[in-house]
C-alpha cells in the first residue's frame, strides 16, 4: 500500500477472520520473515503460500467464506519450498479430495474447459481417455447450467489438425479417445459436438455458436482465450465443492513492486467470484 500511495487500512487477525468497517480484513499466518525480497523466487514464500491456499479451502470447506480468489503462485518457489504440484488447481483439488475436476478459461466471448493442462504434449496426448474427456465434458455442461445457461451448447476440440481428418493426420486418436465420449455425452441429453477442427471451433464458439469449448490440452484453450484478451479472462476450477476462480496469467516477478501490473484480470476474477456465490446461495 506504500508502495501505490493508497491510503487503505488492514485489520490483521491470526486465526479466523470476521469483517470489519476499521479496515480491510487480512489473515496473517506469521509465515513470512520481516526482510523478503519483491519478485525474487524464495522457498520460504513458496512454503507460505502453499499454506495460505491450505488455509482458505479450510475456511471455505467450513462455510466460513463463500469463494476463493487465487492471486498467481510461483510453482518453482512452490516446489522449492517443498510442495510438488503442478499448480493451485491441483493443490486444491487434493484439499478438497476432488478427483474429477478441470480447468475453465472464461471470457465476455469465450469459455473453454481442458482435459489435460500442467504437462508437456506428448504426456497430455497419453493422458486423454474418453473417460477423461466425459467427465470434461460433464463438468462444462454443469457449470454452464449453474451460470444459467438452461441448454448449453458444447463444442469439443479434436487432438489433430483438422480433428484428424479420418485419419489422414495422426494415429486415430479422435476415433479413439474422443468420440466414445461424446456419444455417451449425447445419449444422456448433454449437447456434445464433435471432435471439430480447434483452428475453426474458437471461431465459430467467439462468434456465439458455441456455450463452451472442450480443449483437448494447454495450449490449445489458453492461446484463444488470451489473444482475446488476457485482462479479461478468468480461470475457474469446476468440479470442486467449493468456488475458486483466479486471474488468467503468471506472477510476472519482472515487474514486481514496480507498480506496472495490470489488475484488469483480478479484478474480474474477484466479480466472478462473487457472481458464483451469489448464484449459489439463490439455488
């Protein structure tokens, strides 16, 4: 608060946390030393801020808060400071002891839900089951229920260019690991379409065809939702018992403390938050 001028107050508390009209309320766990340095990857705070998410799904599991908002989390301090996850959904979703869950980007154009995510290529084409990609396909219908989209209409990305092309390209994997999933997303009523060419399925899903994108692996979903715009995406954890969202990019140590962040991202993170919990409440 130095740092931007803002004139804001805290009230600090160290074991649960209440509101407040004297400040903003912060939870302080005494993780951190007196002396730590802005953007620098430390395994201290990476030890700190993997028990500060532990913290918050607690409070959310005991009806204590109604949503968590992730700011980015550094995964080297993460690992350094001695807790091997791929990230917060992971994180999270063990918590939670939440076996089916995925990762969904949404924009004001665009939502798109991954089958595989933290992994390289070749590890996240072996990682695609038509179990997999069901259960993906289940949780995006769910979610766009519960964002009042009474019919969503669901558009599932092939693994190759084209969607394989009857096989022209690749190995039969849409045959294989993706088509099985949507005719048994069909026959329970789920508006399920493909395996479609990703190159024109974002096309069509921004224009409005679609409610929803499937993304069969990382890069695949997050690199439509950012050239749209990165401010403005949000990334929401589905299939968990609690509601977590968070901003759509990195830590960005490079301009740690030099007040150059752009807190667009955050900001519809946090609104988002609170439209799901409100929605929730009203169920």
């Amino acid at each position: 608060m130095k740092n931007i001028g803002a004139p804001l107050q805290f009230q600090r508390y160290h074991s649960s946390i209440q509101d407040t009209k004297d400040g903003i309320p912060i939870l302080d766990l005494n993780l951190l030393p007196d002396e730590w340095s802005l953007g620098k990857v430390s395994a201290t705070c990476g030890n700190a801020a993997y028990h500060y998410v532990e913290k918050a799904v607690q409070l959310a599991l005991n009806g204590d808060i109604d949503a968590i908002c992730t700011a980015p989390l550094n995964k080297e301090a993460l690992h350094l400071g001695g807790h091997v996850y791929p990230g917060h959904t992971e994180i999270i979703a063990t918590l939670t002891d939440t076996d089916d869950f995925s990762m969904m980007l949404s924009s004001p154009k665009l939502n798109v839900m991954h089958v595989t995510t933290h992994m390289g290529l070749i590890d996240a084409i072996q990682r695609i089951t038509p179990e997999r990609v069901l259960t993906t396909i289940e949780l995006a219908h769910q979610t766009l229920k519960a964002m009042d989209i009474s019919s969503p209409r669901i558009g599932v990305c092939g693994i190759n260019p084209h969607a394989g092309e009857n096989g022209l390209f690749g190995y039969g994997e849409e045959e294989e690991k993706i088509e099985p999933a949507i005719k048994k997303a069909k026959a329970v009523g789920i508006n399920a379409v493909g395996p479609l060419p990703a190159d024109t399925l974002f096309y069509l899903a921004q224009r409005g065809d679609y409610d929803a994108v499937i993304a069969m692996y990382h890069d695949q979903g997050h690199a439509p939702i950012k050239v749209l715009g990165i401010d403005d995406g949000v990334n929401i954890t589905i299939g968990l018992p609690i509601i977590r969202t968070s901003v759509d990019h990195g830590t960005a140590f490079d301009i740690a403390g030099k007040n150059l962040a752009d807190e667009q991202s955050m900001v519809q993170a946090l609104l988002t938050a609170i439209t799901l919990a409100n929605t929730k409440s009203h169920k």
